[in-house]
C-alpha cells in the first residue's frame, strides 16, 4: 500500500473525531442562555416538573382538555408548597397553560381567574423566569376579555403590560410586549377608534420594527 | 395566542433540532469508521500467493481495533450530544 495513503488512511478517523469533538463543543457553547448543560439538582426538579406540563400541553392540543387541566393541577398541588423557589416558574407555567386551556373551553371567567391568579402570587418577582409567565397571563386576560366584548379591560390590560415590561430587555418579554401593543391595537380598532389604534401600530414599528 | 411561545423557546427548540442532526452525523460516521476497519483485509487479502499472511492478518486485527476505537469514540460523543437535549 502507497505510504502516503497508508498514512491518510489512519489519520483521518482521529481527524474526524477530533473535529467532531470540537465541533460539538462549540454546539454545547451555542445553547441557549439560562440552561446549564448539566444541570444543578433545583434544575433537574425543574426539568422533572417540565414534562408533565408538556404532556398537558400535548392533551391540550389533542383536545383532551380536561386532562390537561386535571394535569396542571397536579403540577400546582405538588410543587407549590415545595418552598424550592426554583419550582416557582414551572408552577406559574402550570397556571399560566390552565387559564390558556380554561379560555378554550369557554370558560373564560375561570381562565380570567387562573390569570390573576398568577399576576397576584407573582406578579413582584424580579426573576425573569417569572416575569414571562406573569406576561403571558396578562397578555393572554387582555385577549380572552377581548373575546368577551370587555375591550375597555382589555386596553387596561394591555395597558399594563406595557407599564410592567415596556423597559425590559429580555427577548421573551418584548415580544410579549410587542404582542400587547398590536393586540391593543385590534382592540381600539374593534372600537372605532381607528387614529388611536394607528398610533399604536406605530408605536410597535418604532420600537420593535429594527428587532432582528 | 399560545401558552408561551416566546422567542427563548423557540431558540432552544431550534438548539434542539440541531443537537439531534449532530447526534445523528456523529452516528453515521461512526459507522463509516467502523466499516473502515475492513478496508485493509480487502488490500491484504491480495499478496502474491493469493493468501493472508500471519504478519498481515496481525496488521488487520491492530487496524480493526484503531478504527473501532475511533468508531466507538464518535458513538459515545453522539450520545453525549443527545444529553444535552433541553
């Protein structure tokens, strides 16, 4: 066998590996902010609390709603007297996805319920963690008051949104506030308040429009 | 409207997505490698007398076990990548 073959011929697999080291290293790098790659113990209770709020999800997409509540308040009972405050936000998730679920079902006064809920437990928490599922309730009440003709609350709504996280720099909760922002906007326009709604729409071009 | 489909979620579906593609290269290549190990038979399966020679079976043995330690490093890194599935 040619000698320079030969020698290709064992250099690349440890070639390969090596890159394929490398390379997974800068994948590990790349993860998204706020996760460890091997996780403390909190975060492994977070993670264990994580898959029963994603297959309440998946039953409430497959229509089995009931479940799915039934599941939220599973993860609430369980987790919420743990006192681990980084159980907090899979518990507020938990809430949040049931008064998502509750609006689906046209139980929108229960939902408007489970929504306060969550602004009231943890509605001061400066974890940021908290502070998306708090504007995901207020956003999501903002909505379901709109579904029922309650437009004034809506804007109020939306309105605080806008006063809580307007100044936040945490992607998740811009777009949460970009969303509040056009949302009111259809608000005031279903109220024929077409100048004002305008200016809102404007209001989110200004501020979001150069957002990559 | 949704639960919460913020933009930090969608970033880690997507770190997600990647990681299993690269579990997934990882684990054809350890394959490949491993295949690779053979490749040497074939080239000293041909000597003079037609026949594989103490020496040369020698050679393979040592050829197949570097190969397959390769092989097996890529299969352990592809599983590696898989734990950090979020």
């Amino acid at each position: 066998m040619d000698p320079l073959l030969l020698l290709a011929y064992f250099t690349l697999p440890a070639a390969i590996t090596l890159i394929a080291f490398a390379a997974l290293k800068l994948h590990e790098r790349s993860a998204p902010p706020g996760e460890d790659v091997s996780p403390s113990e909190s975060e492994q209770h977070e993670q264990v609390v994580k898959a029963p709020i994603n297959n309440g999800a998946r039953l409430g997409t497959l229509n089995h709603s009931e479940d799915a509540i039934a599941v939220y308040d599973d993860v609430v009972a369980r987790y919420d007297t743990a006192g681990d405050p980084g159980l907090r936000e899979p518990v507020a998730r938990a809430l949040v996805n049931k008064g998502y679920t509750l609006s689906m079902l046209n139980r929108n006064a229960e939902a408007i319920a489970v929504y306060d809920e969550v602004v009231a437990r943890f509605g001061t928490a400066g974890d940021p963690g908290l502070r998306r599922p708090v504007a995901t309730a207020l956003v999501n009440k903002g909505f379901t008051l709109g579904t029922l003709n309650r437009s004034a609350e809506a804007i109020a709504v939306y309105d605080e949104v806008v006063a809580r996280f307007g100044t936040a720099g945490d992607p998740g909760l811009r777009e949460l506030v970009a969303r509040a922002l056009a949302d009111k906007g259809f608000t005031l326009g279903t109220l024929n308040r077409s100048a004002e709604a305008i200016a809102v729409y404007d209001e989110v071009v200004a501020h979001f429009g150069a957002t990559g | 409207m949704s639960g919460l489909r913020t933009s930090a979620e969608r970033a880690i579906l997507i770190y997600n997505e990647r990681t299993k593609l690269i579990a997934n290269a990882y684990d054809r290549a350890s394959t490949v490698i491993g295949a690779g190990s053979f490749l040497p038979l074939i080239n000293l399966s041909k000597p003079s007398d037609g026949t594989i020679t103490a020496p040369a079976i020698f050679q393979f043995a040592l050829s197949a076990l570097f190969f397959a330690f390769f092989a097996g490093v890529l299969h352990l890194l592809a599983r590696r990548a898989l734990r950090g599935l979020r």
